[in-house]
C-alpha cells in the first residue's frame, strides 16, 4: 500500500492555554467518601506543550499495540484484523493466521503483545473474544510467529480460555508480561445483571487477574483459597481493559465501574479488590450498588477512582527521555475523558497529581511510550488513528 499521509498539527498546551477544568461536573454517586486523601480528584498538574502528527489512519476500532525492533508497530483491529504500521506510516494488509473472533458488541481481536526476545523468535500473544459450540463466549489468548516478511502468524495455538459466559460485554483482556516468566491476562466479570456476583465467585475465571505460563498456558497464579482456580492473581475486579508494570516491578491496572468508580489498582496475589460488594459508583438507573459500600473488611481499596469516569482503557508508565517532567508517572488511555490521563505518583504509591493530556484527539483507547520517548496513541473509532505526540522543542 502507499504510505498514508503524515498530518502533523501543533498542541498548545501552555498552563494558560486550557483550563484543567476535568473535575469540574459533580460525581454521580452522592454522598461517599473517599478512604483517605487524593484518592480521587488529585490536585491538577500543570499543562505540558506537545506536538502530534497522525502516523496511520483507517484503521477500524484499533484496540491494542506493540512495538516491534525495527520501530513499526502491531495493531489489532477489533473486528479481527491484524495491521502492522512502519515508522512510515505504512498500513499493511490483514495479517494473516489470527484466530477467529467474535466481534458482537464489546467482542472481537483486542490486546498484543510481543516476546522480549522477539528480534529472534518473532513470538506474539493475542487475546481476544471467542464463542464455543454451546454459543457461550469468553477471553482467549493464543501465541504464534510472524512470519519474516510479517505477512501471516504461523504455529498459531490457544494457551487459555476464561470460564465461558453468556454475554457480549466485559472482556477486559490487556496481557503483561511479569518479568518472572508469567503472563498477566485481566478479565471482565462479563456484564448484564447476572454476571456481577461471579467477580467473587473463585471457581470462574470472570472478573479476575489470571497468571500463566505464556507457552503452555499454565496456571501460575496463587489464590491462596481452598477451591479457588489455580490461575487466578486476585479476584472482586470489574472490568480492566488497562495493565502495566510499574517501576516498581508490580502489576496496576484500570477498570471500567459502573455510573462512577472506574478505578486504578495495583493488584496482589490472593487479594479481593471488591465488585460488585464494594464500588464508589452506583447502577446506571441512579441505584446503589449492592448495599451501597465503599469500604469493608477484608476487601482493598483502590489507589484511586474517578467519578464521574474517564472510562478507560490501556495504560503505560512513561519512561523515556523526549518529557523528562513525565518521568514515572502513569497514562491512561481514556474513552470518555477523550484524552490521556496523566496521575503522578508519591513514594507512598499514591496519586498526588492529574492531569489531562491530548484532549483533542477523540476517544483514547490505548496508550503506549514508543522506543524514543514518543507518546503514542491509538483512537477508538470508525476511523480510528495512530498518533504519534512528541515534545515540541
């Protein structure tokens, strides 16, 4: 194909530019109270001065990234498809050998990612929505090879299938990679009015971090409950569609709440993390959340949560040199926010700050630090973009 045209457009955003005016609207749930302080609507940061340019267009409901070597990227398109992007800005046709999808509603190819050692093995995991013969669906994940000339994924197996569900919402599905030879998959407890209670519900995969051997598919997660499915991490999650590892080694991840209450985690093996016993959100008909807690013994709160949300999806900590003012703070690819969430972080683990970058760009999907510092992001639409934002020096 002939390479799409590069747009490139300049953001300013001096602190007196735009306003940081995101926690202007009042929450939806009235009445609760944070835990303890900045659990939510930290103090806005300052605004910072980028630059963007659209490396790809035409891409459909991109979903997820990951650079490669040679500094092109993989995308996955939701309906199915999977598109490499060279740092020219060249799209590719559909990859070839990617598993079948189901791509009802909130369904389809969703997460990649790639192989530490992928300069020599060309290995790549995928996780998507699949439907079994009972016409029940669930996350998959599966791994295979690019081909050298990246026309096709060869040797393609699933590793691992969530407890099948009737329903098209929730999939959740971001892989991480846990620098100790396992692989983090997070799932949706799948929606609708049933599916809440399986969060909890340690016998199903719905609703949790699993851990496994990113190979064979392995359990490798540490329940530590009696009767609890050996893959699990932790349990009580909503629906996250955001994971990373932090500086510090440990896995954090955003999830999708209800009217309010998406929330920021850093989930510990044999932890519950509260769906649906504990939210700070309520039911979209204006009703409480089950009893309407946000706070019970035994269950962890979360590192912070938005109310209204920002619902979102994948997240990164920045670590590179083009914003050194970013250093080891965490974006989050926001849908309703319309923009990249920016949360500094204190040596407590706790937020101390927010902001919003790019808020011009449309819905956020996905958010990723390219191999020179760049922030790139993808944009959930029809026409869904890969934008590359860079410092404007």
């Amino acid at each position: 194909m002939k390479p799409l045209t590069v747009i490139a457009a300049t953001a300013l955003f001096a602190g007196c530019a735009m306003a940081q005016d995101f926690n202007d609207r009042p929450p939806n749930a009235e009445g609760q109270t944070p835990a303890f302080a900045n659990q939510t609507r930290a103090p806005a940061l300052a605004n910072i001065v980028m630059d963007r340019e659209v490396v790809a267009r035409g891409l459909e409901h991109p979903w997820g990234m990951a650079q490669l070597p040679d500094g092109s990227w993989l995308v996955t398109e939701r309906p199915g498809r999977l598109r490499l992007v060279s740092p020219e800005g060249n799209l590719s046709d559909a990859i070839a050998g990617v598993p079948a999808v189901d791509a009802l509603d909130q369904g389809g190819l969703l997460d990649v990612a790639i192989a530490q050692d992928f300069a020599q093995t060309r290995r790549v995991w995928l996780s998507f929505s699949e439907r079994n013969a009972e016409d029940l669906t669930y996350t998959a994940v599966a791994t295979g090879v690019l081909s050298d000339d990246a026309s096709r994924l060869e040797d393609m197996r699933v590793i691992w299938r969530q407890t099948p569900y009737p329903s098209t919402l929730h999939y959740g599905s971001r892989l991480v990679f846990d620098g100790q030879g396992g692989l983090f998959v997070t799932t949706g407890e799948r929606g609708g009015t049933d599916a809440p209670r399986f969060a909890q519900d340690l016998s199903t995969t719905l609703g949790k971090v699993v851990r496994i051997d990113p190979i064979s598919g392995a359990p490798m997660g540490r329940p530590g409950v009696d009767g609890a499915m050996p893959e699990i991490w932790s349990w009580g999650h909503r629906n996250m569609q955001g994971a990373t590892l932090g500086p510090d080694g440990a896995l954090w991840t955003v999830e999708h709440g209800p009217m309010g209450g998406d929330e920021l985690n850093r989930p510990e093996a044999g932890r519950n993390y509260g769906w649906p016993v504990v939210s700070y959100g309520e039911e979209y008909s204006g009703a409480k959340i089950g009893q309407g807690l946000t706070q019970k013994e035994g269950i962890e709160q979360p590192v912070y949560y938005w109310d209204p949300v920002i619902a979102p999806g994948g997240m990164t900590f920045y670590s590179g040199e083009m914003f050194p003012q970013l250093q080891g703070d965490l974006l989050v690819a926001g849908l309703q926010a319309g923009a990249v969430v920016r949360l500094k972080l204190g040596a407590d683990g706790r937020v101390s700050g927010e902001s919003r970058l790019l808020r011009d760009v449309g819905r956020v999907r996905d958010v990723a630090v390219a191999q020179d510092g760049a922030i790139m992001v993808l944009t959930d639409e029809q026409d869904g973009a890969l934008i590359r934002a860079t410092s404007g020096r």
